[in-house]
C-alpha cells in the first residue's frame, strides 16, 4: 500500500518533470541549455495552466447538464494577485512541485517571482472581487467574473526624492500564459448615433431602433479559476476591445490607409488603462465607454449561454443572477432594458420584471465624492438609446412614488435618477437601486449608515431589499500561501479544516495553554520577520531591527484612512526621541505602503512627508534604531502578501464612519497582527469576534463624529490645549522635514488647522495613548502572543467562504453543483 503510495508520488514528479520540459520547448522554443529563469516560469505555468484548463471542460459540460443557476460577477476590477503559487496550492501540487523541481536544481519560489502582477484593480473593491471568485468555486458555485482585460493596470509607483512618480504598468509585455483569447465569442459594441421611431412590418406599434455611428468588438479573454480542493474551475472573463472588422472601410477606398489604420486605436483605447482613482469620481467619458463596454459585451454573453441551455429569455431570472460590484456596471440595468424591448421584442413590463429579478446590487462606500453621476449631455451623445430607457424608467418609478408620497416634492427631487439644478446627471446609485432586487452593504456598519444616510429614501420606500453582507478574504492566498510556516503549525496542531471551514480555528484556544504552542507560534511570526527585513533591505536600503515591534498601514493613500496621523505618532514619538534621549522606549518599525491616485495632491504630499520624516528619523543617531521608518514603493497584492505573516500592529485607524469595511484588517488578524483602530467598518466586528481585551480601540464614533461637525469642530483649540501635538505640528511647520523647501507641507499644516474635515485633530491625544498601551502590551511578549492567538483563532467570520454562502443563500438563490472527479 504505502510502496504503491511512494511510486505514485515518484510517476507524479517524473511526469511534472516531462511535462516542464516539454513545454520549454514547444511554448517557449528553448531547451535546458538556453533556458532562463523567465522561461522555466512559463514552462510551469502552462502545465499548470494545461490542468487547469482540463478541469475547466469538464465543469463547463456538468453545469450545462445540470442546467445549473449561475452567478455572473461583473466587475470593473479584479485584482488578482499572481496565478501560479495560487493553483499550485488549489490543485494540491505544491510540495509535489517543489520536490520535481529542486529535483531539476530549480527553486520553486525564484519561479514564482517571475510572474508580472495582475494589477487589475485599484484597492479593496477589486480585491474583494478577486477573493470572491476564489470562494464562488471553492464552493462548486457555477460563477463566472466579468470584467475588463486593461492593458496597463495600476500604475507602477516608483519613489524619486521622496515624490510619488507614476509609471506605466506593462504586466502584458511578456505575454500572458494564464488566458485564453476566445475571438470565437466576439461581441459588436455600439456607441453614439441618435435614435428614431419606426414601423414594424404587420404591426401596429412603434418600435424604438438605435443608429449607432460606431461599432467596436468585444474579445473576451479566459483565465481560469480553481478552487480549494475541488474539480470544478470557474471563468473570469476579461474584455479587450478591437476595431471593427472592416474597422473604416471607407478611408480604405478613398486610399487613406494610414488613416484607417491610426483609427483603429480609438477603438482600442477602450481597454487600454486601468482609471488609478479610488473613491474619487472623475466624469471622463472613457471611464463610461469602459463601463458600457465590458457590461454591454458580458450582456451579450449572458444572454448567449442562456438562449443555449434555456431558449428563451422569459426565465432569465431563473438561471442568472447578476451582481453589481458598486455602480460601475450599473449601466447594466439599461442595457439588459434595451436588448429586451429593442432586440427581443418584450412588452416594458414584462422586461422590467426579469431585469429587476436578474440584477443585485453592492455599495461599497459612503464617501458622497465616490458617487457616480454622468452628465446628461455625455450621456446622450454616447448613449442616446440608454438615456431614453433611463428617462423612462425615472418616469414610471417617479409615478410610482408619487402615489405613495403624494406631497413631498423634495424626496421626489431625491430619488430621482436624475440629478437636476446645475448640470443634469444621471445619478448611477439610484439607477442601480431601482434596478435590482437586491441591495447590499458590505460590513454591519456601513449598511446601517446606507440606510440611514446615503440611500435612506430608497431605504424607506423599499426596507426588504436592503441586506448586509459582511465582507471576507480567501483563507488560501492570505493565510495558507502567504504565510506557510504558519499555516503548517496550525494544521499540525488543530488539522487542516480550517483551509475550507474558517471557524475551525477557534479550536486554537484550547492550546493557548501550551507554552510549546506558543513559543512556535512566537518564533514564526520572528521568521516572518527576519525576511521582511531582509526584503526591505533588498528594496530600499533600510536595514531594521527585526526584534522591534512591526507596525503596518499598507491601504491606499487616503485622507480618510488617515496615514496622516500615523506619522504624526511617528514625529512625537522622535520628539520624545530629542527631547529625553535616555527614556526607555519600545522599539518600532513604522512601515507604510499604497499608491496615492496620481491627481490627489494631498494624497501625494502625504507620502512625500513620510519619505521626508523617514530620511530624519532613520539618520539621526539620537534615535539609535530605536525608530525606523519605511515606505515601501509600489505596494501590491505579492508585496501585501509578505507584509501580513510580518506584521505586529495592525493600523485601522479611519475616521470613524468613512471605511466602508476594510479588508486588509481581516488579513492582519488571521495572521496574528493585532489591531490599532477605531470603530468604523468591519473593525466593528473584528472586535466582536476577537474580543474587546485582545483590540486596541481608540476614537471617535461615527455619532461623535457627527456631533462633534453639528457644533462646528475647531482644530486649533487642540492645538493650543495639547502640547505635544502643537510641538509636533510645530517641527513640520519649521521646515526640519522639508530642508531647502520651507513651505512644502504648508497645505497639510493649513487642512489640520482651517477644517481638519476628517477629524486627525480630534483624534490624535486617544491614538498617541492607545499606541503607549499597545506598546507596554507588547513589551509583555508572552500576553501579546496570546492575543494574537485569539486573533487568529476567532476571525473565522472574515472567510470570504462565510461572505459568499450568505450571497448565495439570500440573494442569488444559487445551489453548489460539483463535478465529479475522473
Ligand atoms: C468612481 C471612482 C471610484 C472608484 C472606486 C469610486 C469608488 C471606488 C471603490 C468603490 C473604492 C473601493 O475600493 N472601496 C472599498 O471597497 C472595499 C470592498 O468592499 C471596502 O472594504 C473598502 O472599505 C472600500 O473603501
């Protein structure tokens, strides 16, 4: 038994081994001579690929059979992560690669690097997206993703004296082995033109046709999407726009070439860059042809598979559950209105009925500047036919509102689709609102205030479709990859259920006793942050002390996320440094990382003082490595995936109110990071779940927030009351950070003082406080391990699995359908 066990594994790595070669030569076109490590990456990342795509077939022939209700996630963003050490790990072949091949002299984790990051999102949301997909099949949901294949995703951030500097990201240049072109599945696309009334031939009524002046095409590119542990694979399916077929055939005749072929690109520009703005509305209309583009494309598709396995639109609803992830595709909701009634010949009501039914919505912020609206006049020269069903569906629902509110003309004013005074816009939340059947906040919180702010008249008028639905992160990538040494420890302790069954973990606790337990536990994370250190060494030069406490704020650069008033701790706690050099401290390394949206000048000036303070802090001697400050560039999914097994102190600390949930917070505490933060997303229920003792809460309430604006909040009594804050503010104002350059942190100085909009001010004396008891906390190691500990075992809440079987159960109505092995 075990020697057939033993010659299996050896058939397993001999074939793996055969199947490398292979592909180095007949997909890279080399051998073992001329092979570099980039080849090797390739190689093994078609037989991968060639597996997965095997797994695929068969899915895709069950869920056909089975006529299976499938989810359609559309998305503008997906942020994946890289693809290989994921389906390595999901096939269960990761060990077994491993072995093949050191067995060949190659390192498997030098191949992994290899890979170009799939930066196809800007933060959370696409994150979220990209944990989702993982859990859709780690639970046999039939789901596919749709979104866009960007040709240049996130800019690449690079830091040059300090200053933030966007670069291209070319993820693409060498080629993509984890996606499938399907140009057999084009789509046309139309844009622009005017709309008229006709008569159809023996038929009474006027019909509505769109004469579009321009056509694109749609090609969708495959990526596969394995499981946990399970034979089934879902799609993501990315759109890349082209030119049309005879893309200006009259420039042709007329023998302008050139012309014709430099006009391809408007076409293909649609695809061409991710938008790097997060939680910030530009109205640029390449941003709505992108948003039209990829929905109108993944209708299509929709509509095709369902007229195969279903033949005819009427049950829609049925088999197809679509989600809008936030208002980005909520487009959606007048597109599927237009092929029904323009295309498919449905009555308005009827139509109407099978949209609303289909579509479910998710918002993912309360921050009004993040709110979609298009203006009227864009809208109509793009999408005139749109803009009509739009004006229709406000009158109809309008009508409707009227008669439940016969005398309020300014909740009328509210709920209109239509924004007027001013510019007239198309407001794309309450379009998505009125749409769907299904509305969805993404953390207890932020749903609360969703129905009491931002969306309380939609609210009101509809109490049954609003629901929460508390995000969540894959246990794969964020503990099992990420963190390996971890991982095995606690399958060793408690077994592996926990990889597909979260709540698992609870039964840590039993060993929080066991000081061997412990000192393991203890000794990992010290492992973890051996090789942070020495990772931040290679990338920026800055040698730290890996027995100093690890405190990380890696998010997007955001006032709201306040990265402000960390560094502001970071300067008095240097004050304290210069002032009382002989004082004890507890060492730190403050470490930050995230991208600012390339126009937020504060957001970017946020980042320069950090860099700027980094420069002082880390060179003056006074400091004697007791203080250590690092920004690391170009934060990212792999960086991120370094930093959480590394981290002590979990930074959360926005103004209360304003994070819609917060993912990374869930990342920390499955890896033991114990959280500084205010009550305000899902650190609300972090906390419930890990326990008031085992979290460091500091701040205001959203309600004291609120109070505290109602009375008029004045930052400079703070100033003047708080000595240690005015010294603070104090050094900055006296140009030490910015040597030659005296005014250049003026506008941060002046947003504290003249309106502090998100509260830094009010806030700063309760974090300098909490962050001295996180550090006498964690001056007693042994009491902070066991808080870590409970970290850890009581954030099964948080598993991304948890967060889909809810949507699945309440608002898809879709059922698991496994695929049998061979
Ligand atoms: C139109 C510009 C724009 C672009 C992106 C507006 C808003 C966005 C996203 C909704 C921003 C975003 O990523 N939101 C984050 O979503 C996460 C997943 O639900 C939450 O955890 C974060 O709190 C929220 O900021």
């Amino acid at each position: 038994e075990s020697a057939g066990v033993a010659l299996d594994a050896e058939a397993q790595v001999s074939q793996i081994q055969q199947a490398l070669v292979n592909n180095l030569y007949w997909v890279q076109g080399k051998d073992e001579q001329f092979a570099n490590a980039h080849d090797y990456y390739t190689a093994l990342a078609h037989s991968v690929r060639n597996q997965l795509l095997q797994k695929r077939i068969r899915t895709a022939k069950t869920y056909a059979q089975e006529r299976a209700k499938t989810v359609y996630y559309m998305s503008a963003e997906f942020l994946m992560g890289r693809q290989l050490g994921n389906g390595l790990i999901n096939l269960g072949l990761y060990d077994t690669m491993r072995h093949a091949l050191a067995d060949c002299g190659l390192d498997l984790d030098e191949l992994l690097e290899r890979e170009a990051e799939p930066g196809l999102g800007n933060g959370g949301l696409g994150r979220l997206a990209a944990c989702f997909m993982d859990s859709l099949t780690t639970l046999n949901l039939p789901a596919v993703g749709y979104g866009i294949r960007y040709e240049f995703g996130i800019f690449t951030q690079l830091i040059r004296q300090g200053h933030q500097v966007e670069a291209p990201d070319k993820w693409l240049s060498y080629g993509n082995p984890w996606e499938i072109a399907r140009p057999d599945y084009r789509v046309e696309i139309k844009f622009g033109g005017h709309t008229e009334v006709y008569k159809k031939d023996g038929d009474d009524d006027y019909q509505v046709r769109w004469i579009p002046a321009q056509t694109v095409i749609g090609i969708p590119h495959d990526v596969p999407v394995p499981g946990y542990g399970t034979e089934n694979v879902n799609l993501l399916r990315l759109w890349k726009a082209e030119a049309g077929e005879a893309f200006d055939l009259d420039a042709f005749n007329a023998g302008d070439y050139f012309g014709a072929v430099a006009n391809k690109m408007i076409s293909e520009n649609i695809t061409k860059v991710l938008y790097p703005n997060d939680e910030t509305r530009q109205g640029k209309e390449l941003r709505l042809q992108q948003q039209y583009f990829f929905v109108a494309c993944s209708l299509q598709d929709i509509i095709r598979l369902h007229l195969r396995d279903h033949g005819s639109l009427e049950n829609l609803a049925e088999f197809a559950a679509i989600q809008l992830n936030d208002t980005h595709p909520a487009i959606g909701v007048a597109e599927l209105m237009r092929l029904l009634i323009d295309e498919y010949n449905f009555e308005w009501a009827a139509a109407w009925q099978i949209t609303q039914r289909t579509f479910g919505y998710t918002n993912h912020t309360l921050m009004p500047e993040a709110l979609e609206k298009w203006s009227v006049d864009l809208f109509g020269k793009l999408l005139p036919r749109h803009l009509e069903i739009i004006y229709e569906i406000n009158h109809r629902f309008l009508a409707q509102v009227k008669l439940r509110y016969p005398n309020d003309p300014d909740r009328l004013e509210r709920l209109s689709l239509i924004e007027e005074g001013g510019e007239r816009r198309v407001r794309m939340a309450n379009l998505a609102c009125v749409g769907s059947h299904a509305i969805n906040g993404v953390a207890a919180l932020h749903t609360e205030l969703l129905k009491q702010e931002v969306l309380q008249d939609f609210y009101e008028l509809w109490p049954d479709k609003f629901s929460n639905k508390t995000n969540g992160i894959t246990p794969r990538r964020w503990l099992l990859q990420c963190n390996p040494r971890l991982a095995q420890l606690i399958s060793e302790t408690i077994g592996d259920s926990w990889i597909t069954n979260l709540d698992d973990l609870k039964q840590l606790e039993a060993h929080l006793d066991n000081e061997v337990f412990r000192h393991a536990w203890q000794a990992i994370k010290q492992e973890n942050k051996w090789s942070l250190a020495r990772y931040i060494h290679d990338t920026v030069g800055i040698k730290v002390n890996p027995d100093s406490m690890f405190d990380v704020q890696i998010k997007r650069i955001h006032e709201y996320k306040r990265q402000l008033m960390n560094v502001l701790h970071v300067i008095t706690l240097y004050n304290r440094m210069v002032q009382n050099p002989g004082d004890h401290v507890v060492p730190r390394t403050v470490i930050f990382g995230g991208k600012a949206a390339p126009g937020y000048a504060m957001a970017k000036l946020v980042v320069k003082l950090v860099n700027a303070v980094a420069d002082v802090v880390n060179n003056d001697p006074i400091v004697a490595g007791r203080l250590k400050v690092v920004f690391l560039p170009n934060y990212n999914v792999s960086q991120a995936q370094r930093l959480f097994p590394a981290s002590d102190l979990s930074e959360q600390i926005s103004t209360a109110g304003m994070e819609a949930s917060g993912t990374g917070n869930m990342k920390f505490a499955l890896n033991g990071a114990l959280t500084i933060g205010t009550l305000d997303g899902a650190n609300v229920e972090i906390r419930e779940e890990v326990g008031a003792d085992n979290f460091f809460l500091f701040g205001l309430t959203t309600e004291q927030v609120a109070a505290c604006k109602a009375v008029g909040h004045n930052p400079w009594c703070y100033y003047d009351t708080n000595p240690e804050l005015k010294r603070t503010l104090d050094v900055i104002a006296s140009g030490l950070f910015s040597p030659g350059e005296p005014d250049l942190f003026l506008p941060i100085l002046d947003s504290l003082l003249v309106d502090d909009p998100y509260m830094v001010m009010a806030d700063f004396a309760a974090y300098v406080q909490c962050q001295e008891h996180v550090s006498r906390t964690y001056e007693d190691r042994d009491r902070w391990v066991r808080m870590a500990i409970l970290n850890t075992a009581r954030i099964g809440k948080f598993s991304a699995d948890r967060t889909i079987a809810d949507y699945a159960r309440e608002i898809w109505k879709v059922k698991a359908v496994p695929v049998a092995g061979e």
